[in-house]
C-alpha cells in the first residue's frame, strides 16, 4: 500500500435523479431493474460493460437451475422452483431461438437434473428489448465509481464514463456489482473470502466434431454428463457434455500441474464447442487490481494451451480452433456483505423456510456430494439482502452468503437472477410508499412478488 497521496478537490454534477439506481448489470442487476421498473419506479441501471448479463454470459454455461434434483431422488416429484420473471426471459429466448429451453440431463441428473442453455448473442438482444418496453434507463460503458453518503444512509452514487465524473441521486440504491463496490464503499462491513475458492476462465472452439469426439470419449468411459437434442444439425445432437480429460494419461500430469478440472461444456451449434469449463486459478483477490491483471495473462495462457493439446491428442478436435474468451476472469467469490441475514449450509441441505422469504431455490453446485435434502428446496429472506448498519441500500447476487459451502449454492445464476428479482421489487416498493429497505412491510413485498408469478410455495 503506498504511502503517498494527493488530494483532489471536485466538483461534480448530479446530471441523473432516480427511484431505484441499480449499480451492475449483470445476473442480478438486470432481474433487479426490470422488476423495479415494472414495479412503477424511475429506474436506472448503470453496467460497466456494452452489454447487460455480467458472468451469465461471461463464466456461466448452462443456468444452474431453475428445477429442483428431482433426478437424484427416485420418485420426487418435477417441480420448477425459479418462476417470474427469470421465467419469461427463457420463454422469450425459446420464442425467438435464443433457447432449446430447459433440458433434462441424460447423464448427470444427480448433480443438476435440469439445465437451461441461452445464446449469449440472442440474450444481449432480448435483454436490452425488455430493459426498453419496461422503460429502464441503461448507461452502459459506465462505472460506479462511489457511494454518496448522508452519515450512514446511501443517497446514490458516483459514476465515471465517457461523460466525465457524474452524480446520480437515488431514493434507494441495489448493488449487484458483484464485488460489492457500493456496499464497501459506503463503509458496509466486508468479508473477504477469494482464499477458499478460484477464478475461471472458460472458452469456445469451433471448428469441433462433436460426433466423433463423443464417439471417442463413449469408447473410453470418459463421459460425465451428456443432454442430446435438436441443435438444428442432422448428424449433431450433442447440447450438454463433459467429461474426465484426466483419463487421457497425457492429460492428467497437464491438468494436475495446471490446476485444470472436467472439463464441463455446452454445445450450442453443429461444430461449435461453444462453452468449455475447466480453466481456473485459486487465492486470487479479484478486488486487487495487480493481482487480477495478472492472473487474467495467467488464465489466457492456460486457455490456448489446453486448446493446443486438445486440438494435437483428442480426436474431433483437428481442426478446431478458439472462436470464443470471455471480456474477462470469471470471478467466484471476492467480498461478501455484513447483511442482516447470511444463509448457513444447514438451512440450504435441510430446506430451511422463513417467514419472510423471497424466494425459493433447489440447486446445489456440490451435487451429489452435497445435495438438498429429498429433491427439496429452501427459502431466503428479505434480510439476506439487507447490509447491517447501512441504510438506503439493498445487495444481491454472488456478494451475499459468507460460508463457501452455502455460497456454493446461492451464487449459481438462477439464484441470482430471482435474488435481482426480489431486491428490484423491494426498492420499488420503497420509493412507492417513502420507507427505507429495513422498514419495508415484507408482506406486501411477498404479495408483489407472487404476483408477478415468483413462487413461494
Ligand atoms: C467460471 C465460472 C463458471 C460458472 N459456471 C456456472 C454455471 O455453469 N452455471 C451457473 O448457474 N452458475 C455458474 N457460475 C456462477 C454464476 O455465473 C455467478 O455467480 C453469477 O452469474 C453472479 O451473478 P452476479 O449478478 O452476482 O454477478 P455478475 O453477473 O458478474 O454481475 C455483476 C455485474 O456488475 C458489473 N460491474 C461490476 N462492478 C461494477 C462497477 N463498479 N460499476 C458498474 N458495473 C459493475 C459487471 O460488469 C457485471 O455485469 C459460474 C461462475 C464462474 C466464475
């Protein structure tokens, strides 16, 4: 840390007065501001990237799950536990071919019995169309930069782009920056935790015959979780695959030595690979701007060379070639917010319901080491999105839930995306009747969110 400083004197302009100011636009933030503009507030919502989806289309493969593991338990019953408006994005990407829609897993159903695969292109389209009809307000290529403070209350926040350094006035402000930037900067109690997991970077190849490397790796015993359907190809119907490249022998001295895994994927089109998994590097601070730079060089390395010895020792792989990396590091896990309520792997496993919940989720990341107990699936309540001691402000997405194990639930995008759905209700519902988050009535947000078709059981 240096010693050195200057001090800056500024002067900026609140060019931007609003009811809800979403700050990130990624798996939480876009359900955040859609529900809130729905919801009658004057909504902005301020993304740092061109595009809206944050790690759902830059980390993330398949959604991770709107069902429950119905598949792992013989006889449990197929409920789909993530609805509203989560839901109606999938219905839009099926209706305009963005989605084959949620898939059941011919192999694999015991970690995730369902799996929903979206064309990243098509979703970067029917994301910004519902961000207009619901009449948000959307500054992209944008940073939030800080938190405007009165003593202990958020006011809104600074922002920097193109224009220059600009104030934006908000009655109530949702961070779903991922790292937390505005919780932290408006002095919320922060818990760092990059130390118990890892950053990754997946990517696509093209140029892949999907054919002739699952008739390769069916030969070898190697698959691990497979769905085949219709991708639009008379030879090709592989969607989902992964499979244990440490089976090759040259492989597993590679991988070992290069902290590889899996790898997991997705295919979306004939010859397209469109998603592999398996690239990643642990006990990065992400928050750190030297140690993220250098394990984003560390990470590219690790890419290409996978995808040379891919392309030299797997047959399908001859002719393929890199055609997609993702506009940076996938991040898993950087601060996690002090909030009024943080989700314990006990009342994950065992179904755990609050009387104050906002929304139901049934998918574990560990599964099935670590499963839901009887298909089953638990609550999170309103104060898990409410930080201690800072007023104004709600949080939601990977920055809740303190314990790895449970975050290995929580952070996974579906949960996101309904966790976006629920604060962007709140903060509307604040602006509507002039309460703070902590005195919002819980069961008139309940009400809301059911009836704009979340389920609450
Ligand atoms: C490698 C990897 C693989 C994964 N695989 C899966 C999977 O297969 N299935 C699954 O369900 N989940 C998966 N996950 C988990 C899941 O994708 C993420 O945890 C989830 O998407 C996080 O959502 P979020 O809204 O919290 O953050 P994000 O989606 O990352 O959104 C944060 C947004 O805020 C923006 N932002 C950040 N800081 C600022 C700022 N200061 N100003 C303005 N904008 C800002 C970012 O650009 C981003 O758009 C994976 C995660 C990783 C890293």
């Amino acid at each position: 840390m240096s010693k050195k400083f200057i001090r800056e004197v500024k002067e900026t302009p609140v060019n931007y007065e609003c009811d809800v100011l979403v700050a990130g636009g990624g798996t939480a933030g876009v359900l955040a501001a859609i529900s809130a503009a729905r919801n009658g507030a004057k909504t902005i919502l301020v993304e740092r990237h061109s595009f809206l989806g944050g790690t759902m289309l830059n980390g993330a493969g398949p959604l991770h799950s709107f069902f429950n593991l119905y598949k792992a338990f013989p006889g449990a019953e197929k409920i789909q536990v993530v609805r509203g408006i989560s839901s109606e994005i999938i219905d839009r990407m099926v209706e305009c071919g963005g989605s084959p829609g949620h898939l059941e897993q011919d192999k694999g159903g015991s970690y995730d019995s369902v799996i929903t695969i979206i064309d990243w292109e098509i979703f970067k389209e029917v994301i910004f169309d519902m961000m207009m009809e619901s009449g948000v307000e959307v500054l992209l290529h944008t940073m939030v930069v800080d938190a405007i403070m009165d003593g202990n209350t958020v006011k809104g926040v600074i922002i920097e782009g193109k224009s220059g350094r600009e104030a934006i006035m908000a009655k109530t402000v949702i961070d779903t920056t991922g790292d937390a930037d505005v919780a932290f900067r408006a002095g919320a109690n922060c818990i760092k935790k990059h130390d118990t997991s890892a950053l990754g970077m997946p990517f696509g190849m093209g140029g892949v015959d999907m054919p002739r490397l699952l008739a390769f790796l069916e030969e070898n015993d190697m698959v691990t979780q497979i769905v085949r359907g219709d991708k639009g190809s008379e030879t090709d119907d592989v969607l989902r695959l992964g499979f244990d490249l440490k089976k090759v022998p040259i492989f597993a001295e590679f991988m070992e030595k290069e902290e590889m895994w899996g790898p997991l994927g997705v295919s979306r089109y004939e010859g397209d690979y469109s998603y592999i998994n398996s690239v990643k590097l642990n006990a990065v601070d992400a928050t750190d701007t030297k140690a993220l730079s250098e394990a984003e060089i560390i990470m590219r390395k690790k890419v290409m060379s996978l995808a040379r010895m891919l392309k030299k020792h797997i047959p399908g792989f001859e002719k393929a070639y890199v055609n997609w990396t993702p506009v940076g590091a996938g991040v898993r896990y950087t601060r996690v917010v002090e909030c009024e309520h943080d989700m314990t792997l006990d009342e994950i496993v065992n179904c755990k319901r609050f009387d104050d919940e906002v929304m139901l989720y049934g998918f574990h990341d560990c599964a099935p080491r670590i499963m839901i107990k009887d298909a089953g699936y638990y609550g999170i309540p309103y104060r898990a999105f409410l930080p201690k001691k800072i007023e104004g402000l709600l949080v939601a997405g990977r920055l809740i839930t303190s314990d790895w194990a449970a975050h290995m639930s929580t952070r996974n995008t579906v949960s996101c995306m309904a966790q976006g759905e629920a604060v962007g209700a709140a903060a509307a519902l604040c602006a509507k009747h002039n309460v703070n988050p902590r005195e919002l009535d819980v069961q008139m947000l309940r009400k809301t969110l059911r009836d704009q078709g979340v389920f609450l059981g």
